[in-house]
C-alpha cells in the first residue's frame, strides 16, 4: 500500500481480491502475520492461511460479498476484527479486514 495514513494506521489492514488472493497488507498487518510470512504473504491464497471453519466463512463472504465482524480474545489480548467486501464502482473487488486491538470493555451508546 502507498497511502501513508494507511501504512501507519494503528490497525492492521489486510486486503485481498475477489479471488481470495492477498494483495496489500499495512506494517501492523505486516508484524501481526509476521510468523506466517509478514509481507511475503502478498499473492498467496488467503485461504490457505485459516483453518477450516474460518475457510468456509471467508469463502462464503467472497461468494455473496458480505461482512463478518467479531471480537477475538488471546492471552487475555482483544481484538476488534472488521472484515468487509470492498468494491471500485459497483465491480466488487475483494475483501479488506482490519484488526485492532482492544483494552477494556467497548461501550456501548444508544442514541
């Protein structure tokens, strides 16, 4: 990615085509998947790097380009995960998911 406020996001963006191959990854995203390949995961399936149930999830969202969010916990570290189609125009492109950690109990505000 050549955007600076993306490189620098204190989130990690992952970006992949609507093929499930990875195309963009900012330094957290970079750091974050260091273990699997950092940066050299840019053109690898996307796919290939999630067990079987988030597989399916991923593939459905890529099929009828839909959203999934959650959060995830590890080692007492949580985590907000977006995971969103993307689109140029009306062509759907692919997905994007950002991840971000989180400290405490998100509010909730009911206006």
């Amino acid at each position: 990615m050549t955007v600076k406020w993306v490189q620098d996001f204190p989130a990690a963006i992952t970006v992949c085509d609507s093929r499930g191959i990875i195309t963009a990854m900012n330094e957290k995203s970079a750091v974050l998947f260091a273990k699997y390949g950092g940066y050299e995961l840019i053109g690898k399936q996307l796919l290939d790097c999630h067990p079987p149930g988030a597989q399916e999830t991923i593939e459905n969202m890529l099929e009828k380009q839909v959203e999934n969010y959650y959060i995830s916990e590890k080692d007492g570290q949580k985590k907000l995960i977006i995971q969103s189609p993307w689109y140029e125009g009306n062509q759907f492109m692919g997905l994007v998911e950002i991840v971000k950690e989180i400290s405490g109990d998100i509010p909730l505000y009911k206006r």
